[in-house]
C-alpha cells in the first residue's frame, strides 16, 4: 500500500490529518472503502520516521504504549502514536470501529481469528508480519459498526512486535481514541497446530469489554 510522497510537507501531523478529512469523510459509508481511502492518506507519512517526536519513539518496558496524537472534535477519526519493545504484544481483541494501522519503525506480528458461537477462536492462517511501510486494517465487529455496512467479522486479532529492537506504529481509528476496541478474549488455553485451533474464552465483564487497547 505505499505511495510515493508529493513533497516533505506530507510528513507533518496536520497534513496527515488534511488527507484523513479530506478522504475519510468524503468516503463511502462501508468500512472497507473507508479503510482503502484511510490507508491511501496514510501511506506518505510511512516513508519517513523524522515528522514524529523522538520521545514517542522510546519504549516503555512495562508494556506498549498508546499514544494520543489527534482526535477530531466529533470523533469521526483519530491517529495513534504506539511503541513497542521487544516481545510485546496485546491481548486478543476485536473492534468497535474501522481502523488502519502502519508500521513507520521495526515490524509488527498479526495474529488473526475467527470465533464460533461458543467463543472458540480458531486461527485463520499463518501469522502476518507487517514491516515500515506496510498497512493492516480492521473493520468494525458485528454490532458494533456505528452505523456503518461492516463488511467483516470483526477482525479478531492480537499484534505485537516483530524485531529485536523498537517497532513503532501509526494507527487511525473511526471512533474517539478512548473508544477503539470492543471485545477483549482471554488468552489461548490449547493449541493445535495441525488445524490451527485454539481453545480461548470470550470475555464478558465490562470493564474488560471497553478497556483500551490497540
Ligand atoms: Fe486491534
């Protein structure tokens, strides 16, 4: 999903946020679309890592980070600084909202899920690693889509560094930051790799439903 980029003037947070307004809100009301139009405006500022702060670039070992960098005044959008050390990872989750995500420094792993109606998460294939330059996208979990025609299944996924040293990641989400993520799933409990199958339990309480995460 790279794009070359017009000019340095690309590589700001504010002209990102122009080409965010300038897509996301003129794009059609299905998450895909607005996912391809989403990803489009944030590919230029992939090409260089030098427009974002060197102190959200520093990772903390207690766990990833979560960076607020913009939310527009009704919440239509929001971009995200996260830092990852080595070994981090978030929990299983899936989303209330269309998201994009891309890697500016290191790589990322993503783990993707589907879940049948007893909560059982079955893994969906070989893990994906995505690499500075590259753009993964979600789209809003069943019932959770805001209005919008979600054209997936929630995208159940977990993600987490790829490198030996410091990844970090830009992601624009179709809600308020605080807001993003819908169903957290307990870790795996069996594995079995002939059929990628695991055994993980569906979360219910509510803290645990609406807690940030990526
Ligand atoms: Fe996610």
């Amino acid at each position: 999903m790279n794009a070359p980029c017009p000019s340095v003037t690309c590589l700001t947070l504010d002209d990102l946020v122009a080409r965010l307004r300038a897509s996301v809100r003129s794009s059609e009301r299905r998450s895909d679309k607005i996912c391809r139009d989403a990803a489009a405006s944030l590919a230029p500022s992939l090409q260089d890592p030098t427009w974002l702060p060197a102190a959200l670039m520093i990772a903390d070992p207690r766990g990833y980070r979560r960076e607020l960098l913009h939310e527009e005044d009704d919440g239509a959008f929001s971009i995200g600084c996260f830092v990852w050390a080595p070994g981090q990872a978030t929990p299983i989750h899936d989303h209330r909202c269309w998201g994009v995500a891309g890697v500016l420094v290191g790589a990322l792993r993503e783990e993707s899920f589907v879940s049948d109606l007893r909560g059982v998460l079955e893994k969906t294939g070989p893990d994906a690693i995505l690499r500075a330059g590259d753009i993964g996208a979600v789209e809003p979990a069943p019932g959770d889509a805001g209005g919008l025609a979600a054209t997936a299944l929630g995208d159940i996924h977990r993600v987490g560094a790829a490198t030996d040293g410091v990844s970090v990641s830009i992601h624009v989400y179709g809600t308020r930051f605080a807001e993003v993520c819908g169903t957290r799933y307990a870790a795996p409990v069996v594995a079995s790799p002939p059929g990628w199958r695991y055994g993980a339990r569906r979360m219910s309480a509510v803290a645990e439903r609406w807690r940030p995460y990526f």
